[in-house]
C-alpha cells in the first residue's frame, strides 16, 4: 500500500485553474495534489536575436521555487547570483516541452515566456510545470489570436503534459508525492503529447539498474496518466 493509500495507477487530485493573474497574457495555477506551481505566459514583441530575420518565434520558460516552497527554507537564487542547475535544468525541459507543439512560425518574430513559480512542493514540481504551462500557453496564443497577431491557422498543433512515475517498494507507481520520490528505487519523468508522441524521458535508477520490463511498466502507467492530463487540459480551456 503507497503511503498516500492511492492504487498505483492512481494520480492526486490535479486542478488547473485558468486567469489567476491578471496582467499576463495567459496565467494558470496547477495543483497536483499538495505541490502547487503559478505558470504566467507573457508575449514579448521581440525574439532572440539569433532568430532576427527568419521569420520564427521562440517559447521559452523560467522556473523557480520560493523559499518556504519546502520544509526548509531555500535560500533565493537570486541571492546566490545564478540560478542552480536543478533550476536550469527544469526550465529548459519546460522550454523544450512546449515547443514541441508549437508553430514557431505562426507567431512571427516574437518571443512567448512561461514562468512557472513553484508556491508549493510535495513531488512532481517538473511534470506539473509543464501540465500548467501548456494552459497558459494556450490562453497566450488566445490572446495574440484576438488582435490578430498570429500568421494563419492556429500554432498551438498538440496537447503536452508530464507526468513521473517510479519503483516504489519494487513496484511500479504513478505520480509520485515527495516521501515516495525521495525513497524510490527509480525515479522517472514523462513528457508526452496529445497524440502519444514521446517528448521526453527522465529515468533514473537509484540504486539497483532496473529492467526493459520495469521501463514499459512506467511508460503505461505515463500514457495513462497524460491522457487524463490531456483531458483536463482539454475541459480547462474548453
């Protein structure tokens, strides 16, 4: 039995709450369970500079935790003068997940940044991140589409969601909080697409390697919790 009584293949509760800032151009708070992550999208009218003339825009994401996000205080990374390589690491999956389904081009020569502040953390602060971002993405495109900013059809091509998922115990489980992450045997993250198309994976045995076996087990259990992200996704905008 997992600690939080839940059936293996079963996620916590996920809200996605939409318009919760008021001067981003599309904002959404996510929960998945106790962590709870504020993604906030802002259209800038310019885009990197390595991308000046062709054509193409850019979805990037900033990511960052505030300091009582966790049990313990964390010091501000700001403070610190860089941001760690856990925070570089994230915002760049978060980046890289959204532009998987985005036209770049429909955008036009402009850059769309998604903030993701992590208020809360209780496990799965990546996944949701991305979960969240793809709403306020969306709403952000909604928003350049209503003054007629965007070049065609619309760039938003596929739903995106994460999801983690790890061998606990010795067994495979989906959408782990902080106490089973922080005692699992493997640790994996799952980026996929509306259509099932892999964006990512993050596998990490800490320990013992696991098995080709024990892989697909958790790629199962990811499909099946994306698709019920995806369907969130879907009535949140909707």
């Amino acid at each position: 039995m997992r600690p939080s009584k839940r059936a293996a293949d079963e996620m916590r509760k996920v809200t996605l709450e939409r318009g919760v800032v008021r001067y981003a151009e599309g904002s959404c708070m996510v929960s998945f369970g106790e962590t709870r992550v504020l993604c906030a999208a802002t259209v800038e009218e310019k885009g990197p500079p390595w991308l000046r003339g062709t054509g193409k825009g850019w979805v990037t994401a900033e990511y960052a935790m505030l300091p009582r996000a966790t049990h313990e205080r964390n010091r501000r990374e700001v403070t610190a003068g860089k941001p760690s390589g856990r925070t570089q690491e994230i915002q760049r999956l978060v980046g890289r997940s959204l532009r998987a389904v985005v036209d770049l081009t429909a955008i036009g020569e402009r850059q769309i940044v998604v903030d993701c502040d992590v208020l809360q953390a209780d496990g799965g602060t990546r996944t949701a991140s991305i979960t969240g971002a793809w709403v306020a993405l969306h709403d952000a495109l909604k928003w350049m589409e209503g003054r007629a900013m965007l070049k065609g059809s619309n760039p938003l091509r596929d739903h995106v969601a994460a999801i983690s998922c790890g061998i606990v115990a010795g067994n495979p489980v989906l959408d782990l909080d902080y106490i089973e992450d922080s005692g699992a045997q493997t640790d994996a993250n799952f980026v996929i697409t509306g259509g099932g198309g892999l964006v990512e994976v993050q596998g990490t045995a800490e320990g013992a390697p696991f098995s080709e076996e024990e892989l697909l087990a958790l790629l199962k259990l990811a499909k099946g919790g994306v698709s019920r992200l995806v369907a969130l996704q879907k009535a949140a905008v909707a």
